[in-house]
C-alpha cells in the first residue's frame, strides 16, 4: 500500500472512532426515582412465593435508577390468580407495579383453565430467581407416610385455588399414578394449611422445598412431616429417596403428561411485569434484575438464609412460555382430564 493509500486508511479509521466516542450513551430510565414500585405477591404471607418475592423487593431498587423504595404487597386470591388477572389488566404500565408470577401461569392458559384473563406470551418478563422443586408432605400422626400409602388410601390435602399446583398437582397424580388424594382448596397460603394440618383437619400440604427448609427447619429435624413426592423432572440431589412426578407415571403417556406439568417448576419463582411496557422501562427492569442476582448483597442473604438461587433472564423465561404452548393436543385433552 502506497503512502497517500496508508494516510487515507488511516484518516478513516480515526474518524470511525472519532464518531463512535462522540455518540451519546444510551440512557438509563431513570422515570422510577423518588417512586415506589409495588411488588405484588399471589399468596399470603409465609411460603415459597413470598419467600422469593421480599427478597426481590428487598434488593431490587438498589439496581434501579434513580433507586425507587420497593414495597411488597401479598394480593392472595384463587391461587395467584386473582394477582395476575390484576396485573394484566388493571395495574400501570410504567415500571410501578411488579408481581411474583405463579409458576403454572402459562400452564393453565395452554389448558384454557376458567378464570383466566391474560395471555402469558404478553406479559413482560423480567427474570427467575430460581427453579423450584415442590413437594408434597403429611403431618406425623397422618396414616399416610408415603407415595404407596396415598395409593391405598384416601389421603386429604389442603391447598389454595382451584388453579394452584397445591391441588391440580395432587389431581394429576391421581389420574397419571394412582394416587388416592382429596384435595380440598379455599386456604390462603401455605401457613393456613399448616395450622390445619397440625390440628389434624386435613392430612398434609403441599410447598416449595426451598420455602420448607427455611421456614420449617425445625420440622425436618425433628421428622414431624413425611415427604411424600417432589414436583420435578429429576430428583434433587437433597431429595435423593423421594419420587419425583415424572418417574411416577404408569405408562409412556402418563409420563409425557407428566413431564409438560413440571414445566412450571422450571419457571420457578419469576418477577414479571404487566404488558405494554416502554422499551426502555423494560430493558431498565431486566438489567437491574439480572445485575441484582449477581450483587453480592443477595448471595450473602441468601447464603446466610439457606436460600436456593438459580437465575435466569426474561428472554430465557420468554422461551419456555413459548415452548409450553406447543404441547400437543393430545397431551392438553389428557392433562384436562384431571380437572373434572
């Protein structure tokens, strides 16, 4: 390359990077400071939900510009449901309402369950803080201290909404491994049910894993409950001798059926948003979610807490919405035949 040729490549080149130094940096939204974001939670105070929902609250706006006060609220109601219709339909769409998504939401929609008033696929989602494998538990004094002994007995279950996994994962495992549940629903949470399992009006519950080992340590210690299955694809590796949902299947199609159910637990405990956010709001909201799972303020709370953490971003939880609504036909006929 000549002189003149070297000069002009040059000269380009320079003012290439002189551009791109001079081009303004892309704004944060700062909209939310001096405001006060309301976290919504599905589910009244004591479980999983609202384990994971206050400790987003707690470490959010720390991450957000302008570092607005967050505030969790617990709107219990028919499982979640009552929360996220709100959500869709009612709250702002500016960044100052946020909720703790049920974990069943796009699960429900696919199997068009009655109540519902939102499209999953439009909701913003913001990100997981973890997967979660549920499980469902008997009181001690419960004739019922085992997956085999619910398949020979009725065994009556507390839970909260008609749509809540508290009962439909219990009717599932009638239809798909022989199981002998009667779950009753109205109860507010997870803390309700225990008081009436420990009064002996129903046999046991069903919560997060997570939510137990942290809030009914002294339980577990002392073996006042007999885990009787764990909601999962696998089993996890603290879980090694009780059944997961999926091995419990009877045949091929059971288990298919089975395997779409768990996709709920993949979803784990989300924080979303209604739809119609501004681009920008909802990039502000994902960038303060994803930076907040790596803080260290958040591991150390959840190290010292005991308290289980996997992330995954929006795009991440926006594909498996998306991978729950191409269940086949056959397996939605199948599943709903568990909702009679």
């Amino acid at each position: 390359m000549t002189g003149p040729c070297v000069f002009r490549a040059i000269t380009a080149i320079a003012a290439v990077l002189a551009t791109i130094q001079t081009m303004p940096a892309r704004a944060a939204d700062d909209s939310l400071k001096g405001k006060t974001v309301s976290l919504y939670i599905g589910y009244s105070p004591g479980g999983g939900y609202d384990l994971y929902g206050r400790l987003a609250a707690r470490h959010l706006g720390d991450f957000i510009p302008g570092n607005p006060t967050i505030v969790a609220k617990n709107m219990p109601g028919a499982g979640g449901l009552k929360m996220t219709n709100w959500l869709y339909n009612v709250a702002p769409r500016d960044g100052t309402a946020i909720g703790s998504a049920p974990q069943q939401l796009p699960v429900e929609q696919v199997l068009g369950s009655k109540g519902i008033q939102y499209d999953a696929r439009k909701f913003t989602w913001i990100g997981r803080l973890t997967p979660i494998v549920e499980i469902s538990y008997t009181w001690y004094t419960s004739k019922t201290r085992s997956l085999a002994d619910a398949r020979k007995r009725e065994t009556i279950m507390g839970g909260s909404g008609p749509t809540s996994p508290t009962i439909t994962h219990l009717k599932e495992l009638n239809t798909f491994a022989g199981t002998m549940f009667r779950p009753i629903s109205g109860f507010k949470g997870s803390s309700e049910v225990n008081l009436a399992m420990q009064r002996g009006e129903v046999d046991g519950a069903t919560k997060s894993w997570a939510s137990m080992k942290v809030s009914n340590r002294a339980w577990l210690k002392d073996k006042k409950v007999n885990l009787l299955v764990q909601y999962a694809m696998a089993r996890a590796p603290d879980l090694p001798d009780v059944p997961s949902m999926v091995e419990l299947g009877r045949n091929d199609e059971d288990r298919a059926a089975l395997r779409f159910l768990a996709t709920g637990n993949e979803m784990g405990r989300t924080v979303f948003a209604p739809p119609g956010l501004s681009k920008s709001m909802t990039r502000t909201l994902r960038d303060a979610f994803n930076t907040m799972m790596k803080s260290k303020a958040l591991k150390d709370e959840a190290a010292k807490r005991k308290i289980e953490i996997g992330a995954m971003d929006g795009k991440g939880l926006e594909k498996i919405v998306a991978e729950t609504f191409k269940a086949s036909p056959a397996i939605i006929a199948r599943v709903n035949t568990t909702r009679n």
